[in-house]
C-alpha cells in the first residue's frame, strides 16, 4: 500500500495568501519561515487556523537570522517539545509550538 490515510489531508500553499476555510491540526513550516520579511507575522497568521488542540512544526536552520526568529517566536508561542539534528557543521532546530494563551491553561 501507498499509506493512504483517509483521515489525513495535505495542503500546500503559499503561507503569505493561503485562506483555508477550515482548521488544521497541525501546520507545518519546514525550512520556510526565513524565507519571509516578516516570519513571525506569518506564522501569527496562519496559527488562527489551528483547532482548539491544534500545534507548529517548525524547522529552521541554525543561524544568526533564524535565532533572531526564534525569539519573536517565542513571544507568541510555547515551546511544546524541540530538539536539535546536526549534520556535519550544518545544525537546524525542530520545535513543536502552541499558542502562548492555549500552552498556558
């Protein structure tokens, strides 16, 4: 089989326009977010579309502009769970995040 899962659903788009007319659970930002002028904007935005448990994956490459996105991350989102992968000198930084006013009850 091809790993089908009916429950699941994919969408890719483009972070700045995307509208979704419903609610994810998780939404994801792989390597994405330092493409943006304004990352943590982007990523405001689209958390409104998160269900009422819903989370961040994000991943980012380890360097002086993504921890600069990480701290304005952090004014608006709880650190869940993260851990960081190395590869050779190459380091990015992987964290599951939530809403601050959600995290906090």
């Amino acid at each position: 089989g091809q790993g089908r899962d009916d429950r699941a659903k994919l969408v890719q788009a483009d972070a700045l326009t995307y509208e979704p007319s419903g609610v994810f659970d998780v939404i994801v930002f792989n390597e994405i977010l330092y493409y943006h002028d304004d990352p943590a904007g982007v990523a405001v935005r689209l958390s409104q579309y998160l269900g009422s448990d819903g989370i961040l994956a994000v991943s980012m490459m380890r360097t002086i502009r993504t921890r600069a996105i990480w701290r304005r991350l952090q004014r608006r989102f709880a650190a869940l769970d993260e851990t960081t992968v190395s590869n050779g000198g190459l380091c990015w930084v992987c964290k599951v995040l939530a809403p601050r006013e959600r995290a906090a009850n």
